[in-house]
C-alpha cells in the first residue's frame, strides 16, 4: 500500500512537472501507465506472499501441534520405557534370588542322593543279612526236623511233646531285626 502510494504521488509530480506537452505528456502518461501496472504487479505479488505467508503461518500452527503430539507421545514413551527398565531390574532381582536358591538346592539335592546312596547300601546290607538269617532259619528248621524224626523214630508210643517245642517263627524273625 505505501508503494502505490509513492508510485501514485510519481505519478502526479511527473505529470505537473511535465506540463501540457503532448510529448511529454505522452511520456507522462507512458510512465503512469507503466507505473500502475508494475503497481499492480507489486499489488499482486504482495497478495500471493501474504497468502503463501498465512498458508506457511497455517502448516507452522499445524507441524507446532503435530510437534506437541509427538513430544507428548515422548514422554509417554519413555515413562513407559522408564517402567519396564524398573520391571526388568526388579526381574533381575528376582532371578538372582531364584538363582541362588537353586544353587542351594542343588547341594541340597547332592547331599540328599549321598544320603540315599548310603541308605540303599544299608538296605542291600540289611537284606543280605536277611537272606543270611532266612538261611539259617531254615537250617536250622531242616536240623529242627531231622532231630524230632529222630526222636519219633526211637521212642516207642507218642513222642512228648513238652519234651521238644518247635521254634516261634515270629519271635526269631524279631529277634534278627
């Protein structure tokens, strides 16, 4: 607007200054001519930068929400990532913890297969002693038997039975416990 109006009063001055020679107003009018349409040219290319100026102030208001946006998804995002850090410090932890346990099992589980190893070679033990004291239970019940024969076949009428007492199996098998 101050140009046109500075082109405009160039303008008048020319054309004062020019007098009312048809030459020189010829060139006056030339010049005011030229003058209007380099002003409308200046017109019109001030209208296109105001436009391209409120359509850049536009897309800057849009890239300034946009930009809010994602430093808003930012902060959510590394309070989130913040979160799960804790979590997975709190998990290491925990597995630390569990790890260690399991290792304490583990003894534990040692010691206690040492202790079973021990008790199975007891029990094989034990049962041989068994199968020992079997063994001698029954010959001594083979002996037991052969010396009652021998007595039935020698004594005349009914052998005495006060006189020989066959052994409590039960009580020799508890006294071999």
């Amino acid at each position: 607007m101050k140009v046109s109006t500075k082109l405009a009063g160039i303008l008048v001055c020319l054309l004062v200054v020019s007098g009312c020679d048809s030459d020189e107003e010829k060139k006056a009018t030339l010049e005011a001519a030229r003058a209007r349409n380099e002003l409308a040219r200046v017109r019109a290319n001030l209208q296109r930068a105001e436009l391209e100026r409120d359509s850049l102030r536009e897309r800057l208001r849009m890239l300034r929400e946009v930009c809010d946006e994602v430093e808003e998804e930012l902060v959510s995002l590394l309070e989130e990532r913040d979160e799960v850090v804790g979590e997975a410090d709190e998990a290491l932890g925990k597995i630390d913890e569990l790890a260690g346990k399991l290792a304490a099992e583990r003894e534990r589980v040692k010691e206690l297969e040492g202790q079973i190893e021990e008790l199975n070679g007891t029990i094989e033990q034990l049962e041989a002693t068994v199968a020992e004291q079997q063994a001698a239970i029954e010959q001594l019940r083979g002996q037991l038997e052969r010396d009652v024969g021998r007595l039935t076949e020698g004594a005349v009428g009914e052998p005495n039975e006060e006189a020989v007492e066959e052994p409590n199996e039960e009580a020799s098998e508890e006294e071999f416990e």
